[in-house]
C-alpha cells in the first residue's frame, strides 16, 4: 500500500493554474486533507494591475470554494503553507528561477486554455508552449511532473477509448501502427510559420487576423480528425511531453468536469461550464436536441477529478504511476442522453412551469428543423414589418412584435451556435473513456488514503447528482454571473 500522507509529508509542490475552477479544488483539496505538506507554491499572472499575490487573496482564497476551509483553518494556515509566485506558464521556466524553489519535487501542471475555437496562436502559448515550460522547469529541478490533459484528445471516436493507445505519433485518422503520418514537433513547427504568415505586417491583432488565426486552428484540427482547436493543441502537447523521457511524468485526463459532489460543498461550479448551456437551454424549453439516445455525456464531479490528480501524483513521486489516467464515468456507471434529456425536461416544468417533450434527431433532422423554425420565423418577421410601415391598425403592437421575433431569432441563433460546439460530444461520438488505470491506483493506496481521496463515479445516483449537485449548481453559481448574457440568447 502507497501511504499517500506520507508521500505528501514535508513535500514543496508547484501548482500551475491555481486560480482556475480546477486548480482552486485541487489546492483546497491537498491542504484541507494533507496539511502535513511542507509548502505549495502557485505559480499566478498578473492581471488587469493585480498582482499575483492580490489575485490570490481576492479570487481564490476569497473564492466561495475556499471561503469553508479559510474560515475553519484560519487565513494563516495558509500562509504558512503557500508561497505565490508571479509569472506566465508561457514563458521559459514559467517565468521562474530554478534556484528560487530548490526543494520543489512534483510539478501539477493544470494552467491552460479551455476554449474550443481560440485563434490557434493562444492555443499554443496555453497548452503547448506552457507544458514544454512545465518539462523543462521540471527536468531543471529534478522534480516530478503531472500534467493535466483532456480525455478528448482522443478526436473522433466510437466506442471504448482505451488508456494505453500509444500517444506519440497518434492522430484520430491513424491508419494502424504503421502510419507515420502524423509528428507532433513537425506540425507545431507549420503551425508556427503559417502563424506568422498570418500576422506579418498587422501592428494590431485586428478582426480578420483573429478569424484566420482562429480557421487555422479549426481546419488543422478537422484534417487530422481532432474535433476541436482545444483538444488538437492538448494531444500536441502530450506528444511532445511523452519525448521528454528525462522527465518522470504523468498524463491524467479528465473528462468533462462539472459540479462538485462534496467538496468543497455540493453543487459548487465556476464559469461556463460544459453543461451549463445544455442545463440553460433546457430549462428555457429547448423540445429539439441533436443527440443518441445511448450516449452517454461524460461528466465526472471536480472533487473526483482532484482526488484522482492527488492519487496520480501521490504514485508519481512513488516510481509505481501508469502513463495514463483517464478520470471518467460512462465505463463503469453511464447515464445516457435520453433519460438525461427527460430529466432535464421535468425539472424545466417544476421549476418554472416550462412544458416540453424533448426530441433525440439525428444530425440531418435537427439541420431540417432548425431550418424550418427559422424560415417560418423570417415570414413572420416580414408580415409584422409590413405591418408596421403601413400604419394599420395595431401598427405599434406589430412594432413592438417585431423586435421580439428579432430577439427571438438572436436567440435561436445564438442557441444553434452553442449546440454545434457540443456536437462532437453528445451526437458525433459514443466516447466511453476506460478509466480502469484510475481504480486500479484506488486499490494500491491506505484504506484511510481512500477516504480523503474519494474517487467513486461508479456510486453517484445520475438523478440525484443532476437534481441536487448540476442543475443547482449552475443555477446558483454559474447563471448569476452570466445572467445578463444569457437572458436574451437562451
């Protein structure tokens, strides 16, 4: 057995996107359940003339997340234990001097770019150039080296993804063992010369550069079968990663990661995540979903996702790490689309009284009602403009009707949008991420490791956890602060 506290005891440890809905668990998470840590230092940017040091006080200790453990250990327990640096994972070293933190013996490199479709050029400063940064200030230190990917790098698939598919060399199109096709450095070092094709001459990252900057990304992704920008940039980053042999690390892949199932309480969630436009829209009513009524979406909780993190690493600083983690549900315990989209439509009716039977289409199916609901909403638009300029009778309330359907079809537009991003994920591809590495690691740490480190999918109640944990959450959290935004879009 693997005594994770003991592995962690009087340990100094680097945590890189720290401030992020992820890295806020896992540095709560490794204090609260292993204060025996000698030190954890947080690598943060300034921003918008903070400080790292101020961004640290404001946005993560004051962070709803942390406010519990803050309030029960006292705001010096954490400054005995934390040391903030200031620097950009996108510079050499992370912007750090090896000499500075000598005793640094683990890395958990979690900083990066969430985003689809960023203007390619971002996409590789966040995730491929930061965890090139991460290997080197990590070979520079003799230090371990967790780094934090995505399942999905996985690009297009059907079925089971398995957990030892060899990484260097891989693309989604990958025709057997024997096609050579694809090199990581090679398609980096193209994507850095049409970069500066693109950019050569513009003293400003105007709206033409940012939209060839951002089809870049999108058509080098989709030639290689990768569904996205995002995930195209985080396989390129592994592969390179899996070259630095003199650096001892560790791939852990999340799947979706969503609303917290314990810790720090129930329910709580950051930002925009994945699911919260799928939850926003059902509740505002959305009857026509493009999905498979088998696939299951995968979403894993974020304190799951953060103990499986500080079990991997735990093995890591061990010498007894697999490559590979993939932190995922639908292997062991799926909830698929249908009975997710059923529930979602009941609690639309008892919450706000919203009625709608959802409809599963195929691709072609949606496109066709899409375009159905659209024209007939132009001819309507054009019966009300018509309306209103000859100055008939009722002419103001045609005006007034007239800039509700323009609001409508903002709305439609915007929804059509939002929902071809998750195409890949909840139409396209049955992904069904193995996750056996993970429990495999379960059983080689301290029965008393397992409680402080809960990695379970296989037990949570989907219902319950969409009911009580997702659909709260985001209506508590996450619709608050995007309410403005989403009141005339969804």
């Amino acid at each position: 057995m693997v005594n994770v506290q003991q592995t962690f005891a009087d340990r100094e440890i680097l945590l890189t996107g720290g401030g992020g809905f992820l890295g806020k668990i896992i540095l709560g998470m490794l204090l609260d359940r292993y204060p025996e840590v000698r030190r954890l230092h947080v690598l943060l940017r300034s921003s918008r003339g903070r400080s790292a040091e101020a961004r640290f006080e404001e946005d993560v200790l004051g962070s709803p997340a942390l406010r519990p453990l803050v309030e029960s250990r006292g705001r010096d327990f954490f400054a005995d234990r934390i040391r903030v640096w200031e620097g950009d994972a996108s510079e050499p070293l992370l912007g750090l001097d090896p000499a500075e933190i000598p005793g640094v013996s683990l890395i958990i490199h979690c900083a990066g770019l969430v985003e689809f479709f960023p203007p390619v050029d971002q996409a590789l400063r966040a995730n491929i150039d930061a965890t090139r940064n991460a290997a080197d200030l990590a070979e520079a230190l003799g230090a371990a080296l967790t780094h934090i990917s995505t399942c999905y790098v996985a690009g297009r698939a059907d079925g089971l993804v398995e957990e030892d598919e060899p990484i260097d060399g891989f693309y989604p199109r990958r025709q057997g063992e024997h096609d050579n096709a694809f090199d990581a450095e090679r398609e980096v070092l193209a994507l850095e010369e049409r970069i500066v094709q693109i950019t050569a001459g513009a003293t400003r990252r105007d709206r033409k550069t940012l939209e060839q900057l951002t089809q870049l990304g999108r058509e080098r992704a989709e030639r290689w079968g990768w569904v996205n920008t995002y995930t195209f940039s985080k396989s390129l980053a592994e592969q390179l990663l899996v070259r630095r042999t003199a650096v001892r690390s560790t791939i852990v892949r999340p799947a979706i990661v969503e609303s917290a199932r314990r810790f720090p309480f129930p329910g709580w969630v950051e930002g925009g995540r994945t699911a919260a436009p799928l939850v926003l829209m059902a509740l505002s009513g959305m009857k026509d979903w493009p999905a498979r009524a088998d696939l299951a979406l995968e979403i894993v909780p974020v304190d799951l996702i953060a103990a499986g993190i500080l079990i991997a690493s735990a093995l890591l600083l061990e010498g007894e790490s697999e490559p590979v983690y993939h932190l995922a549900s639908a292997d062991a315990n799926p909830f698929p689309m249908r009975p997710l989209l059923e529930l979602l439509a009941a609690e639309a009716k008892r919450r706000n009284g919203t009625r709608f039977t959802p409809r599963l289409l195929d691709g072609p199916g949606y496109r066709e009602a899409t375009e159905t609901l659209r024209k007939r909403a132009e001819t309507l638009q054009r019966r009300l403009d018509r309306w209103a300029e000859r100055g008939l009778p009722g002419a103001e309330l045609a005006r007034s009707k007239s800039v509700e359907m323009r609001k409508l079809g903002l709305q439609a537009g915007f929804r059509e949008g939002v929902v071809d991003q998750y195409l890949p994920f909840i139409l396209d591809n049955a992904y069904v991420f193995e996750a056996e590495n993970m429990r495999r690691a379960v059983e080689r740490i301290s029965p008393a490791d397992r409680e402080r480190l809960p990695w379970d999918p296989e037990t949570i109640d989907w219902p319950v956890y969409w009911r009580e944990q997702q659909i709260a959450g985001v209506l508590e959290w996450v619709q608050p602060e995007t309410v403005r935004e989403w009141s005339f879009q969804i």
